[in-house]
C-alpha cells in the first residue's frame, strides 16, 4: 500500500471513530462535518474525500457497533447450557444490557434514515441480517418442523417485542423503566413468547 493509500485509510479510520464518539455524545442530531474535521485535523470538504456521504458515515459507524452487539450476543449464547430456550433469554438480556450500555450508538443503528431516493448499500443488509442468526438458531432446534421462511418470521416477531420493550423502557421519558425491572420484563416475555409457540402435546 503507498503512503498516500495508508494515510488515508488512517484518517478514515479516525473520522469514523471521531464520528463514534460524536453520536455517543449526542446522538445523530450532534453529528456535524466540521467539527469532524477539525477533530481529525483536515479541511471541512476532505471528509468527502474519505467517506461519500454521512450516510456511509453513520452506516460505518453502526457497522461497529453491530460488531460489537454481535460479539455480545455471541457471549451470551455460550455463557450457559444450550438450551434454547434459555439461550434465547440470555439473548434477549443481552441486547437490553447492550442498548442500556450503549445508548446513543443502539439508538443511531434505528433512526438513521438514508437520504431520498438512496437505498441501503447491501453490506449494512447483510450484516443487519446476520444479526437474526443469533434467535433463529435456537428456533430452529425448538420448532424443527417449520420451514426456514417461517422461522424467519418467528425470528422478527421476536426480535420486534424485545426491541419495542427495550425502546419503551429506556426512553428518557416517564414511560422509562429501571433497568432490573425492565430485564426481569424482557425474560418474562421471552419465555411467554417459547411457551405459547411451542405444541401442546395430544
């Protein structure tokens, strides 16, 4: 690699990191190229020449914290006995205990929205997707029989009642539930969700 190609994925490195803690301070609405710049050490209109957009920007930053948000849930599906249903209890406290940790982040991977008429580059689809493996995994050994599409929908389904609980309950609002009180929730319908899925014997 040439020092002009090494200098400049180091300082793409650097704005994505600078743009990191900028939203973990204050969220997408706090991201702003210049002051980017400056913390990076380079003109305002070089930022393009590092990234094509804040799009890409915010979506390389979500990349990492989708790293990070992997390698916990992944933590967590090792941590016990491979149970599913267990698994998928650990699972779910995981995420809430990821997005309570790391708010502004977990918040910025929901409200990002592309620029019109722009759609989501297949890399941030696919990496969004791997996510899903995490419950459909224990699905699958729990309900053998369904085929793969509706495991996919179970997968969402789920997905969507944990994270709409973890919403709800870490808004920063009078709805906001504390956080013991809020895991205890997230396990309770968790396991509703296994035990009403799963088929009552004859």
């Amino acid at each position: 690699m040439s020092k002009t190609l090494e200098r400049r994925e180091k300082l793409r490195e650097a704005l994505i990191l600078a743009a990191e803690r900028g939203i973990e301070a204050g969220g997408l609405t706090g991201l702003k190229t210049r002051e980017l710049a400056r913390e990076i050490g380079v003109a305002n209109g070089a930022v393009y020449n590092l990234v094509e957009d804040m799009d890409e920007l915010i979506l390389r930053v979500g990349s990492r914290t989708l790293a990070r948000l992997d390698a916990a849930l992944s933590e967590a599906e090792s941590r016990g006995p491979a149970v599913p249903a267990d698994m998928l209890v650990r699972i779910a406290l995981a995420y809430c205990d990821f997005a309570a940790e790391n708010l502004q982040l977990w918040r910025a991977l929901f409200e990002h929205r592309m620029a019109p008429g722009k759609d989501l580059p297949e890399w941030a689809i696919g990496e969004q997707m791997n996510m899903f493996r995490h419950i459909h995994r224990p699905l699958a050994v729990l309900y053998p029989k369904r085929s793969a599409e509706e495991l996919s929908v179970t997968a969402r389904s789920m997905f969507s009642a944990v994270h709409g609980m973890v919403a709800l309950g870490l808004e920063q609002k009078l709805i906001a539930v504390p956080l013991e009180a809020l895991r205890s929730e997230v396990a309770t319908i968790v396991t509703a969700m296994v035990t009403g899925l799963t088929p009552k014997p004859d």
